[in-house]
C-alpha cells in the first residue's frame, strides 16, 4: 500500500518560498492550471472518509482513489492509489454510467518543485496561498524548517474540507461565488 503524507502551511507570497526553494536547488517539475472533481455515490465514499477524484491539469488527466485518513496529529496520511487516465472525458463517463456523480469541484494553480525525496507543491487556490509539503514525516519536518516554518504552521486539512466548513459548494476563481 502506499500511503500519501503530507502538510500544508498557509502563506502570504508564494513568490518568496519559490525563490528559496530555487536557492536551496528545488527543480520546477510542473506549473498547470487544475481542475479536480470528487465523484461519489450518494455520499458513500464521503461517509468511509474516502474519496475519489478525477483530475484534469495541463492536457493531461489523473483519477486517484484516497483512503480514509490514518490518525496523526501532525501530519495528513491517507492510502492513495493514482493512476493517469487518457481520456478525461471518457473517464468521466465510465464513472457517471457506474452510478458516480460529481461532488465537489475545485480549481487550483499548482507549480510542482522537487527537492531531493521530496515534492512541494505552491498552490493558488480560492481560499489563498499554500504550500504543501509531499515525503516522509522526518523529511516534511526538515523541508518546512529549511522553508522558515515549523510544526505549528502545519494545516492537515485537505482543500475540500476547508471549503466545507466555510459552507462552499465549489472552489471555483471565477464562477461569481
Ligand atoms: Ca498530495
């Protein structure tokens, strides 16, 4: 099984943590403008704390499956299986015709850096700036200190669930919510 753990750290300029991670000799991976939809049936996955979701970002498209969250308090773990997919909108359908629905829909600007076992994503989301910070916890620590943040400034909430609580039906830029 393999496990996705991860953190996210609210801020105020991406710009600044872009050109730190370029002095610490993070490479840009990825700079893509995504659009993630959750599918679900009747809220069965939401229930188990499971999710799918079928994501679309620089021509290309991915569907992942996330497990129910493992308890830490200082970290996000879920089991994630990822696959790429060919065809969004074939996909799509495959799981519209199996009884799924769309969920929830959110946007996001996400510019991917990779620093040695670590990946580190600089999202632009409706709901502001974040980082989040993808590798083992000991490295997560370590990559967030080098960053000038420390475990006070981890956030283990996913976007959808951010969105939730503010009682938004979509994380959308320019939908006029
Ligand atoms: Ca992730």
């Amino acid at each position: 099984m393999r496990f996705e753990k991860e953190i996210k750290i609210r801020v105020d300029s991406l710009d600044e943590i872009e050109k730190k991670l370029k002095e610490l000799g993070a490479t840009l991976v990825s700079n893509c403008f995504e659009r993630n939809y959750l599918f679900d049936r009747e809220n069965e996955l939401f229930r188990k704390g499971e999710a799918l979701r079928l994501r679309s970002f620089c021509d290309k498209a991915k569907l992942t499956f996330k497990g129910k969250r493992i308890s830490s308090t200082n970290y996000k773990i879920r089991e994630e299986i990822e696959t790429p997919v060919g065809n969004f909108e074939a996909m799509a359908k495959i799981l519209r015709k199996l009884g799924f629905r769309e969920s929830f829909y959110y946007e996001k600007k996400r510019k991917n850096y990779k620093l040695e076992k670590c990946l580190i994503s600089l999202d632009e989301t409706p709901l502001g700036k974040f980082i989040e910070i993808e590798a083992t916890e000991e490295i997560i620590d370590r990559v967030a200190q080098l960053l000038g943040f420390s475990r006070r400034d981890y956030i283990t909430k996913g976007y959808v669930e951010m969105a939730l609580e503010k009682g938004l039906k979509r994380l959308c830029f320019q939908c006029g919510d």
